[in-house]
C-alpha cells in the first residue's frame, strides 16, 4: 500500500503536466483574440507560447527519462551486487582483491565472472569469460555462477565441479533456443582452481588464459600447457585431470585475469602487457594485492585511452599463510630457484 500511494501520484504528475500544457496551447489558439489575428505581432507571440510550451515538454521528457536511467542503473548496481558479489579482503589466510569492468558504457555488469569460496576441500576460485559483453551476457554468467558456488561445497573433486558448470551451462544454452534465443554459437572460457590447506594449487583450464605467478619481483605464467576446450561448443573429455602446479608458498600471489585485458589495444594497436605491468607494479613497496590491482587498472586505462573494447576481469590471490607443509624443492621436485613442474601436456598455451 505504501508503494502505491508513493507511485501513484508521481504518474498522474507525469501524465497531468504535458496534458495540462497541451490544453493551454488548445485553449490559447482557440479562445485568445491576439491568437486570431494575422499581424507579425500576434503571430510571433503566438510562436513564443508554443514554443514555450513545447519547451517544457520537452524538458518534462528530458526529466522523466534522465529518473529511469537512474532507476536502471540503481537495478544494475544491486545486480552486480548479486552477480559479482564484492568478496572480501580474506579468505582463509589468502589476501583477495578483484576488480571488473564492463565495455557497455553505462553497464556496471558483462560477461566475465569470478568467485572465490573456503570449502572443506580447500579455497575453491573460478575465472570465466562468456561470449560477448553487456547485458546480453549476464545470463550465462549467473547461470555459472550459481552453479560453481554450490558445486564447490558439494563435489570433492575439481573434476567433478566443471563437470556441474559444463551441465548448468548446457542447460541455459537449451532455455534460451526454447526462448527463440539462438545459442548456437554461445561459448565461455572457465578456470578452476583450488588452493589446498598445504598451499598446493591445482588447475583445470577450459580455454581461458593462464594465471600468472608472482614471486617476489618475478611475474611468470603459472603453467604452459594448452587447455581443454571452451564450454559450449564440444563436450569435455571423458577423462578430466586437474594439472597440479605446485605449492603457493607465502607471500605468493596469483593474478587470475580475462583475455580483454591483453586484448586491450592502444592508439597504434599495440596489445597491453599484462606481465610488464604486473612487473611494474610489484616493484612497488609494500606490494599488497589491492595495490598490484589499482596499478595494473590505471595501467590498462591509460593504454587503452578510457574503456576498452571488452569486458575486462582481474583478480589477485595472495598466500599470507605463515607457513606450508613442505618446501618448494622437495614438494615439487624443482630447483632452489622455485621452478614449476612439467606437466603432462608441455606445449606452450598461446594468447591473441
């Protein structure tokens, strides 16, 4: 009832106020001698009302459009809210930072998504990108998202999530071609990665770039290995192997990111570098993940000239664990120097 009587008056004002102008127009032309008459002066006051009145109108069109876009984009906000929930700064001794930006100007939602949850089998993060940006790809990205934050506390296995991302997403595709929506060509590029309680990170890769590693002022790709294919256009192997990389040792990070962040271009056409800019950033002291994150964005901004052409993701985890089980060396079988293994698949991922 309260809304009612809230919303109410404000439509008859909306509705009364252009008829009450175009009655007084009618009731001018109508009724007013001055508005009979043929001489330059009755006919310029003549113009003067009705450009008044038309004025009006259209300042009263102006009003009510510039409160929906307000409206609209107060929706968007709780939308975003609700998609991309803000994660905190925490999440089991990993210091968490991540940030997004959609290429539809006025749109605080796109297509890429992330999400990172503390279960029992470990710190859970999912990095993904669905095809297109704006609106149009905010479904598909709710949709894996519902799906990864009940899958990461219900599936031991890592396998086993992406195996419920794969299915929630076959089933958006199918209710959007019963929608008359065509789907046909409708893909996304999904990361899965978990961080167990020794610091031990495990990966699966549906064609989405790789992380890259920082230690100390190093910055290098977490693996080379080509990934599986994007969701949506074959279905996933029979047989699913999450590619073991190694402990994350403390002070340790990951920056998990889309690829319109390297497909960002400037003015010359030039591609962004996402690894010198992260190398930049980290020989910045005290180098937290919220700085490493503002510095890569004025980075990416000023290459770009403003927004660039794609959605755009980043997102940095940091291991502030005070201690793991094991060291690198005897953990992972590398050198002193921190070298990561060699996976089962050594040919190198390349990114346009």
């Amino acid at each position: 009832m309260i809304r009612i009587k809230g919303v109410f008056p404000r439509r008859l004002l909306a509705l009364g106020l252009p008829t009450a102008w175009g009655a007084m127009a009618i009731t001018y032309k109508l009724t007013c001698p001055l508005a009979q008459q043929d001489g330059i002066g009755a006919r310029v006051v003549t113009s003067a009302v009705f450009f008044a009145v038309g004025t009006g109108l259209i300042l009263h069109v102006r009003q009510a459009l510039l409160r929906e876009l307000r409206q609209i984009r107060r929706v968007a906000g709780v939308a975003q809210s609700v998609l991309l929930r803000p994660l905190p700064p925490r999440i089991d001794g990993l210091n968490i930072a991540a940030a997004q930006l959609s290429a539809d100007r006025g749109a605080s939602v796109g297509g890429d998504l992330y999400e990172v949850i503390a279960t029992e089998h470990g710190v859970r993060v999912v990095m993904g990108d669905v095809r297109g940006h704006g609106i149009a790809a905010v479904g598909t990205a709710a949709a894996l998202l519902g799906s990864f934050r009940e899958a990461v506390h219900d599936e031991p296995d890592l396998d086993r999530v992406l195996r419920r991302l794969e299915r929630a997403f076959d089933r958006h595709l199918r209710t959007r071609s019963r929608d008359d929506h065509p789907a046909a060509e409708e893909f996304a590029t999904v990361l899965l990665l978990e961080i167990g309680e020794d610091g031990d990170v495990r990966v699966l890769n549906c064609g989405h770039p790789w992380p890259y590693l920082i230690s100390g002022t190093r910055v290098e790709p977490l693996v080379r290995a080509e990934p599986l294919p994007p969701l949506g256009p074959f279905p996933l192997p029979s047989e699913l192997a999450a590619v073991p990389c190694g402990p994350l040792l403390p002070g340790e990070a990951l920056a998990l990111y889309t690829d319109g962040v390297e497909d960002a271009r400037d003015a010359r056409g030039r591609f962004f570098s996402l690894r010198a800019a992260l190398v930049g950033a980290v020989h910045t002291q005290p180098c937290t993940p919220q700085l490493i994150l503002r510095t890569v964005f004025r980075a990416l901004m000023r290459h770009a000239g403003g927004t660039p052409a794609d959605d755009i993701a980043l997102l940095i985890v940091r291991n502030d664990r005070t201690h793991l089980s094991g060291a690198r060396g005897r953990d992972i079988g590398g050198s002193a120097t921190g070298a990561r293994p060699a996976t089962s698949n050594p040919q190198p991922t390349t990114h346009s």
